[in-house]
C-alpha cells in the first residue's frame, strides 16, 4: 500500500499495511522459499522425535514383557531409535536455521521499510514527533518483531506440530487412550485464548509507555544545556520517575498475568488423568504395558508446547503491539510528495514571493510576503530572531507549503515542480555550520 511520500525507491516490494497482522504476514510471505522449508523440517523432526521414539520404546518394552526380546531384536530398535535421534535432530536443525534466516531477514525488511518511510515524510511531519519516541519504535519495537517471529513464532508452530503429533500418535495406539489428551487440548485452547485476550491491552500499554519514557529520556538530554540554564533538574527527574513508574506497573501487570498461567496446572491434572486411566485399562488387559510406556511418553511431550507457551505468547503479543506502532507511523499521512510527474528543467534562478503567507500550525510566521529576486542578484532579509527569514528559505525548496500565494521558480510555482529536481538543483548552507 502506497501513501503519499517526499522519496521512494523504484521497484520497492509493497507489503500489506491493512493491519499489523496481516504486515506481518505480508514481510514472512516475501521469503516463502525459507517459510515452506521451515514447515517441512519441523514437522519431519517433530514426528521422528515426539512420535517414533516413544512407539518404539514401548515396542521394546512389550518385547521384554513378553519374553520375545532377544538380543538381535534389542539392537535393532536401539539402532532404530539412534537412526531416528540423528536424523530428527539434522531436520530440527535445518527448521531452527531456516527460521533463524527468516526472521533476522523479515527484521531486515521491516527496518528498511521503516527508515524509507522516515526519509520521504515532510518536515511538518517530523516536527509533530517525539524523536525519543521514533527511536524507540525503530529500535525497541522492531526488536520485539524479531523476537516475535524466532523464537516466538518458531516455538509455537513447533509446540502446535507437537501436540498435533501427539495426538495422532496416540490414536495410533489405542483410541480409547484419547480421553485424556483431547480433554487437555480442550481446555489448553480455552485457557490460551483467555490469557492471549487479557495480555493484549497491557502489552499495548507497555510499548506504548516504553515510547513515551524514553521520549522523555531523549529530549531532556538533547536539551540538557536548557535544562541546566533554568534549574529544571529537579522537575525533570521527577517527570521521568513517573514515566518509569508507570512503565515498571504495566510490567507488573504483565508478570502478575503470567503467574496466574493456568494451563500449567492443567497439563499436570492431565498427567495423573492420563495414568490413571491407562493403568485402569492395563489392569482390564486391554492395552500393555509398552502401549503404557508409549502412552506416558508422548502425554510428557505436552509439558513442552504448555511451559513454552506463557514466554512465547508474551513474546508475540509484544511483538504484534510493536508492529502496531511500527505501522501507525509508516501510515501517518505526509503534507508533501514527489510530484513524480512535475516540471522538470534546469533553474536559471528566478525568485518571485507573490503575498505569501505561511504558518507553524496555529502561530503565523509570514503575512502577505512579495518580493522578486532576478538571476544572480543577491538579496540580504534582515530581521530579528524568530521573524521567519530561516522559514522563507525552506518555502524555496518546498521544506513547508505555503498557506496561501505562490512562491514561484522561473515562473512556475514550486509546487508544480518535480521535488527531486526541485531540490537538487538549489543549496543551503545553514548559519550554525
């Protein structure tokens, strides 16, 4: 989605800024090579892993039980599941790198994205913003995208591949033994979205409060020799203690939130369910006990996708208030464009103020202004400080529009020319260089 812009960059990949969800989406489906691979290898290692080793387990147990476990048999399987640990772990290794490179990549794209929406806002733009708080979204913000996409993204396709596993595999053996596991997902899904519903407000909260603190930050030590020149020290130590306060509660929230994570309770109930229902089915010999062994095994593979998921849902609901903040900012509307198609010609200098008038916002700094500056001819405007001569210059090479008049270029007013060639073709040398 394209927005009105001073630069732009010719043949830019355009991606979708409907929300910051689809964004996202938008930065992992430019690289779908590396996104496909990933999905490929984690479920191979995560069906190798989390299902083939405990079958074959209970395999070798049932074998013992039995008394059909001689030795040729044992190495076999031993063999088998050494087979499988290697091979699911170069599998789980290419998925972790895979996803590795997609996320510092999409993290890449979206700092790119960012820094050439800065670049083609107008003055009047950036004169609105807190440079604290664009640091901290160029920075802060996009870091939590990245933590967002690895190990955030990452751990939760992988935790939800294992428990669709799991799941599977224990149907495989014994579909009664699907009691236990279906209740737990159940209730794991009811308990996340919960958690996920009452965490989005307070992650929002936290990075927006973030922006604001360290807006604070910036501008009093950009401004420090006011600060010091007024005796303001007192009065800005206090306006920061309150920012971090704030900052420190929406924190709080956050780890109160997460200590009351129900789901670790009920994969522990769904443990000692799972037992004792599977011990009740041994003792009616309706199941052995290598289909036990097996059964338990893939029941503690849940304790993985539930421990993580209090870390990783807090990663990815920072990550998406952060990609809100992010793309707020690239969609604010600018005053100006590149006139892409405007007037394009070598300037011979001619300089014409036809009853400008121009104001910051509210506070009129130019009021019907004409004057006529001829090629070569010098021009000296003399005035008090804050009188607008610095503003008069910016009008020339369209920093600012002006609020009514024209300021006209060899007779063509300056906001039919082409930007780039407007401002390419005219120098400022600033009084403070």
């Amino acid at each position: 989605m394209s927005y009105k812009q001073e630069f732009t960059v010719t043949g830019e990949y355009q991606y979708n800024h409907l929300s910051p969800a689809r964004w996202i989406a938008s930065h992992i489906l430019h690289y779908k090579f590396y996104a496909a691979f990933f999905i490929l290898t984690a479920l191979i290692a995560n069906v190798l892993i989390n299902s083939f080793i405990a079958i074959l387990t209970g395999s070798a147990f049932d074998a013992v039980s039995r008394g059909e476990a001689g030795r040729d048999l044992l190495i076999h399987i031993a063999l088998a599941l050494l087979g499988i640990i290697l091979l699911g772990g170069i599998m789980d290794l290419c998925a972790r790198l895979s996803a590795e490179v997609l996320g510092k990549r999409v993290a890449r794209d979206a700092r790119n994205e960012l820094y050439l929406s800065l670049l083609g806002k107008s003055q009047t733009f950036h004169n609105r913003q807190r440079v604290g708080d664009i640091m901290a979204r160029a920075s802060n913000d996009m870091t939590a995208l990245s933590d967002m996409i690895v190990p955030g993204f990452d751990i939760i396709f992988d935790s939800f591949l294992s428990i669709v596993v799991v799941l599977i595999s224990i149907a495989f053996l014994n579909i009664q033994l699907m009691l236990a596991p279906s209740l737990f997902v159940i209730a794991f899904l009811f308990a996340l979205r919960r958690y996920s519903r009452r965490l989005s407000p307070i992650s929002n909260q936290m990075r927006a409060q973030f922006g604001t603190t360290n807006a604070v930050l910036n501008e009093a030590m950009t401004g420090i020799e006011v600060v010091k020149a007024t005796a303001q020290e007192q009065q800005e130590q206090q306006k920061f203690v309150k920012n971090a306060s704030l900052y420190r509660d929406y924190f709080v929230k956050n780890g109160q939130l997460q200590g009351r994570y129900l789901p670790t309770l009920l994969v522990a109930c769904a443990l000692a369910g799972a037992f004792l229902h599977a011990l009740f089915l041994v003792l009616h010999q309706q199941i052995s006990i290598g289909t036990l062994v097996a059964y338990m095994g893939l029941m503690g593979i849940l304790r993985y996708p539930t421990y993580l998921s209090i870390w990783t849902f807090s990663l990815v609901q920072l990550g998406v208030a952060g990609s809100g903040r992010i793309l707020s900012l690239m969609k604010e509307e600018t005053d100006l464009d590149e006139n892409e198609a405007g007037y394009h010609a070598e300037m011979r200098g001619d300089i014409v103020f036809d009853h400008v008038t121009f104001s910051y916002g509210n506070a009129p700094i130019l009021k019907d202004i004409s004057f006529h500056a001829q090629p070569g001819q010098t021009i000296a405007i003399v005035g008090q400080t804050g009188s607008g001569k610095s503003t008069m210059t910016k009008l020339v090479n369209r920093i600012y529009d002006v609020d009514s008049g024209h300021v006209r270029i060899d007779g063509v007013d300056v906001r039919d020319w082409n930007l780039d060639s407007l401002r390419s073709q005219i120098s400022t040398i600033e009084q403070d260089i």
